[in-house]
C-alpha cells in the first residue's frame, strides 16, 4: 500500500513548463515569406490574433482554393504584391470608441488569415496573421496572445526592443 502511494504520488507531480522568454512591448521582427521585410512590431496581450498591415487586399480562388493578394501598407514598403493561401476568414469585433457609456458593438469586420513565418530574435515560428490596413497605426504589425504563446513569450511593457534584431 506504502508503494501504491508512493507511486500516486510520482504521477500527481505537474510538468514544469519551460520559462517564458520575456520581450518588450516592442519588438522588431523579419518575415522571410514577405521579401524579409523587419517590421516594428506592438507586442499586445489584449489582443488575440496578429495583425499585418496590408492595403490593396483582394481573395481570389486559384486551382479551387481561396487564396489573397496584397501589398505591404508600411512607410518605407515596396509596391511588391505578394500571393498567400489563406487559411480561414476572421470576423473581428470592434467597439465604438465616439461615446464611452454606449460602447456600442460595430457589426464585425472579414478580414483574411494567412499562415505566415515570422523571426523574433533567432526564434522562427509561423502563425495565424490577419490582414488589414493599419497604416493610421505607429506599428504596422500587431502580434496578439496567440503568436505570444506560439513563440512562448511574456511581455513586459515597460520594456522596448529586448531581442536582438531578427537572426532566422
């Protein structure tokens, strides 16, 4: 019996997971599949998916899947456009920022997803990016929770630029 709990007792231990590699609420990070672009990046726990900012944004279908052409909507952007699968539709929910008491949903925007590499620090992952033009925005990519977790970061928002440039 002295064995038996013993052996419980082995199998009720948590998993340690691994630390979280802490970056600041800015960060600079390349996209191989978008000519190498390094973009200044907002590092946003309040928001749950990642943004890029895309102008001339267009689905197509091509041999029967969805597919969307764009090009970068960034300061210093090429007029290159770029092809990519998308992945899914995301419906974004937004408030109306005009009167604080009413905070009035907005009918949900389409935006197309894609599944894109992007470099923070030596660290490559792909994730789920949504396209939208955010040119009105001093950062023209967005990384939400879901990138956050992808590359297991925490954020400390007093911080600003921690990794090293972008090295994949």
């Amino acid at each position: 019996m002295k064995s038996l709990l013993a052996l419980l007792s082995l199998i009720a231990l948590p998993v340690m997971a691994a630390e979280p590699t802490l970056y600041g609420r800015y960060e600079y990070i390349a996209l191989p599949e978008i000519g190498g672009e390094v973009l200044k990046a907002k590092m946003d726990t309040g928001a749950l998916t990642a943004s890029l900012s895309a102008k001339d944004i267009e689905t197509f279908t091509r041999d029967g899947e969805d597919w969307v052409r764009f090009r970068l909507a960034t300061k210093d952007a090429s007029n290159k456009v770029y092809e990519h699968k998308v992945a899914r539709i995301s419906k974004i929910k937004t408030r109306s920022e005009e009167d604080e008491d009413d905070n009035e949903v907005i009918a949900p925007t389409k935006r197309p997803v894609v599944d894109l590499e992007l470099c923070l620090g030596n660290v490559k992952r792909t994730v789920e990016v949504n396209l939208t033009d955010r040119s009105s925005f001093n950062y023209p990519l967005l990384i939400g929770a879901k990138a956050l977790r992808e590359f297991g970061a925490a954020v400390n928002p007093a911080r600003r630029f921690t990794a090293d440039k972008p090295d994949c």
